[in-house]
C-alpha cells in the first residue's frame, strides 16, 4: 500500500513534469515560427506605371 | 542570490514578451486573432488557474489535512472537464464574439450584455487585487521592500506587457510561466521525498493517513459541501477563461485544451497536497498554512533552491494577473462601451490599453483590504458563480432564452451573494454561494416563464 501510494505521487510528479516540456516545445514553436508580415504581403496596392500594371507590395 | 534569480527571470520574461510581440488590431488583443493551439490554450488554461491558492494554499490545506483538500480539488478537475464537454465548443461556435458578455447579448439581448460586462469587469478587477496581494507578500518576500511597493513593482510589470501585447502575449508568458513551474515544483517533491524524508514511503504514507484522517474529522459535513460547491462553480467560465475558449483555433482545441487542464488540475493538486504531507515530518507543526511551502523550501533545497521557488511562485502569480487584467479590459471595451457606440478597431484598441491599466490600479489599490488569499478567492466565487453561470451556460443549451430571465437571474445572484457574503453572513448555515446559486436559478425560472407567458406561448 505503501509503496503504491508513494509511485502514484512519484507518477503525478513526472506527468506534470512531462506536460511542463510538452507546452514548452510548443511555446518554442509558436516563438520561431516566421511572423505573418515576413512571410507574406499584408497589403497590396495596385498602381499602373508607364501603361504597365505592377503590384507592390509593402511589408 | 535571490536579486540574481529574480533579474534572470524577469530577462527572459522580457525575451518572450518582445518576441510574442505588439497587438495591432482589437482582435489581436483581445482574442489573439482566434488562432490559439491546444498546447498554447491547454497551457495558458492552466497557467490562469494555477494562482497562490492552488499552489501555497492547496501545499498549507495538505499540510493540515492531507488528502482531504485533494478530493475537494478534484470537483474543480470536474468542472474544467465538464466545461471542456459540454459549454466549450457551444461558446466557442457563436460567431464574432470576443467575451462571454458577448455570448450573453448574442442569447438574450443587449442590456443582458451590459449587465453581465458589469459583472465580468468588477470580478477581474476583484480576483486581481487577491493576485496582486499575494505578489505583493512574495515580493516582499525576496527584497523586503515595504508591502505597497512590493505590489505597485508586480501590478506594473504584469500590466505593462499585457497593456501593449493582449491576449497573446497574455498566453505566451503564461506557456512559459506554465513551463516553469509544472517542472520545478514535483522536482522540488521529488527531491523532498527521496533525499530528505526520513523512512521515504513508509514516513510519507504513515503521515498522509493521519492527516487526512484528522482533516475529516475536524471539517463540519455542511462546510465540506460548501468547498466542494465553491470549486465545482465558483471558477466556471471566469472572463480569463471564456475568452481562451474564444480564442482557441477550432471547437476541439477548445474541448481538448479544457479536458486536458481538467485532468492536469487534478495531477497538480496530488503534487501540491504531497508537498504538504512531506513538509509534516520536516517542519513545525504550529507553522502558518501560508508560510509552509516556503519554509518546506527553505529548509529542504540547496542555498539556490530557495530563490528559484520565489521566481516560480512570482510566475504563478503574474501568470494569473495578466489573464485577469486583460479579460477585464476585452470585457470593459466589448460589454460596456461598445453597445453604446460604434467604436473604431483603433479606439477599440485604445480603450483596451487604457482599462487594462485602470484595472491594474484598481487591483494594486484595493489589493491592501483583501483579507488573505483564499477568503479573497472565496469572496469572487460567490459572486460569480450565481450572477452569471445560469444565465450563461443555459443560454448556450437553449433555444429561445428570454431576457428577462437572464437580467432577474444576474441581479438576484449578485444580490443574494453580496447580502449574505458581506452584510449578513451569520444569517443562514449554508454558504452563500450554494444559497445565492440556488436563487439566482428560480429566479431565472421565474423571468423565463413570465417572459414566455407575456410574448405568448408558441412564438
């Protein structure tokens, strides 16, 4: 009996333990994922230049 | 030491927040743009509703009452899974809503909304100031400050980054706060119980039983269905908690991140509850409940041990604090200014800086009357949970809900808790809440069958 209770506080230690470096490696994710304005344009305007239709783009 | 520690945590809190960067848009403020994953929404879950009291209160109950609080602590698991199941995904699915004040308006109508904004603001604003009290005693802790500074120096770094970030980089520090103290805290247990308790298991269980044993006796069966009735309601569905919901990325992130926080609360709460029978070998019987987690640590870590739990205990604090600081504000712009006039996505923004602030001294103002830490906590879950949990959970079941039901159901809630919380509250043998929810569920009863009779029975 002893001895149970004692793994079963020994097993909750280690799965708090686990989820702590599971929402870890998720925050690291979110933290080095590329943000939305390096990676695509967030507004587009279109302008015609010498008769040419060209699409800037600002960051 | 303890400077070097604090300096070091507050460093890396600034990296996390400088990377989770600024919020742009109200959206982005006060919903994180609706794209949370279940990691981020499981982990900011938790981390909200890990404050002092599941921490250094649940290690002080387990201290006098081994097992005892960690049956009581599994009717909050419960609730979380509960909510996970059956409310999450319902709330989660209404379109264009930012807070559950705006659930409220989208089911009853807008004066419902205003009401429950009301509501929501002075329950953030509430449950602040308890967390601003106990970072203001952990502070003071560390550098012995007087206590107002202590308070001031914490309310102003939590409201500085969640003033400019919003409810991302809200979740963000709270992921690594989570990170923090869910691997420091079973390691401060493990090391507690293998290198410093002498006869390890048979010493640990011996004392479990006896403690347990003396907290059933000693706890009247009426004040245990009263903290059973305090944690199954009194924190269902706080702002803090729906607007994680609204910000999850899909309905199952929703239902997952609560199911998952359920069953961690539970695992958490057996950690807590052990460290406080493991300190009953180690330290003086007559020991304050509040001050047992610290001196266990004082005691049983090496020299370097001690400053880092105060790093973990501030993040347990300011983790909770940002949650609450930026759902008062979302609530403040969304509940109660925005039925009033048709506000720009900027003023929008504008309004959620300034109240984020204003909450923020409100708490660190009213923090000095807060009795002490669980009181504080007990006192915002009466309130709550009548004045809004039967409007807002039968809201999302039924089909035409009648707003005079939800506006009798909020006002007599809110007024049989505070009457019996605060004016009367040797009047009547049974907690408040349990009365105060109680009442707050006829009178909903009450206004809906009146409303239906005066609008006819088949509209």
């Amino acid at each position: 009996m002893k001895v149970f209770l004692l793994i079963f506080v020994v097993l909750a230690a280690l799965s708090v333990v686990a989820g702590g470096v599971w929402v870890a490696i998720a925050l690291i994710g979110a933290l080095s994922r590329p943000r939305v304005s390096d990676t695509y344009p967030v507004r587009k305007t279109t302008s015609l230049s010498n008769g040419v239709n060209t699409t800037a783009t600002k960051p | 030491m303890s400077i070097i520690a604090v300096v070091v945590y507050v460093a890396l809190l600034a990296l996390v927040v400088v990377r989770a960067r600024l919020a742009r848009e109200f959206v982005e403020f006060s919903l994180a743009r609706r794209a949370l994953p279940l990691a981020l929404v499981f982990g900011s879950v938790a981390a909200a509703y890990v404050g002092p009291g599941f921490s250094i209160g649940f290690v002080g109950r387990g201290f006098k009452s081994g097992f005892l609080f960690w049956g009581i602590g599994l009717a909050y698991a419960v609730q979380n899974i509960l909510v996970g199941l059956l409310v999450a995904p319902r709330l989660r699915k209404l379109k264009d809503c930012h807070t559950l004040g705006d659930a409220i308006g989208q089911k009853y109508d807008r004066n419902c909304q205003i009401l429950a904004g009301i509501i929501s603001v002075g329950l953030c604003a509430g449950f602040a100031s308890v967390m601003a009290k106990a970072g203001g005693v952990v502070l003071n802790n560390i550098f012995d400050l007087p206590k107002w500074i202590s308070v001031a120096i914490v309310v102003a770094i939590t409201a500085s980054y969640t003033t400019f970030g919003g409810l991302r980089t809200s979740v963000i520090t709270d992921a690594f706060q989570f990170t923090l103290f869910s691997v420091l805290m079973p390691i401060t247990l493990l090391v507690a119980i293998f290198f410093r308790l002498e006869g390890s298991a048979a010493t640990f269980a011996s004392q479990a039983a006896v403690a347990t044993a003396a907290g059933l006796s000693s706890t009247p069966p009426l004040h245990l269905v009263g903290l059973v009735a305090a944690f199954l309601l009194g924190e269902t569905l706080i702002p803090p908690y729906a607007n994680r919901v609204l910000a999850s990325k899909t309905t199952s992130v929703s239902r997952n991140g609560f199911v998952l926080a359920g069953i961690y609360s539970s695992v958490w709460f057996m950690i807590m509850v052990s460290l406080g029978v493991v300190a009953r070998s180690i330290i003086p019987a007559q020991t304050d409940e509040d001050h047992v987690l610290l001196n266990l640590v004082k005691l049983i870590m090496p020299i370097w041990g001690y400053p880092l739990l105060l790093v973990v205990l501030m993040s347990v604090i300011m983790s909770s604090l940002d949650s609450l600081l930026n759902a008062g504000a979302v609530a403040f712009t969304q509940d109660i200014i925005s039925p009033f006039t048709n506000l720009t996505d900027t003023a929008a923004l504008n309004i959620g800086r300034c109240a984020t602030v204003a909450i923020a001294i409100i708490a660190a103002v009213s923090a000095t009357a807060v009795p002490d830490i669980i009181t504080g906590l007990l006192i915002c879950y009466t309130i709550w949970a009548p004045a809004i949990l039967p409007v807002a959970i039968i809201g999302l079941w039924l089909r035409r809900p009648r707003p005079l039901a939800a506006i009798l159901s909020m006002s007599v809630g809110t007024l049989v808790a505070i009457t019996f919380q605060f004016i009367f509250p040797s009047a009547i043998r049974i907690p408040a809440i349990i009365l105060a929810f109680g009442s707050a569920l006829l009178a909903y009863i009450l206004g809906h069958w009146l409303d239906r009779n005066k609008s006819g029975a088949f509209k």
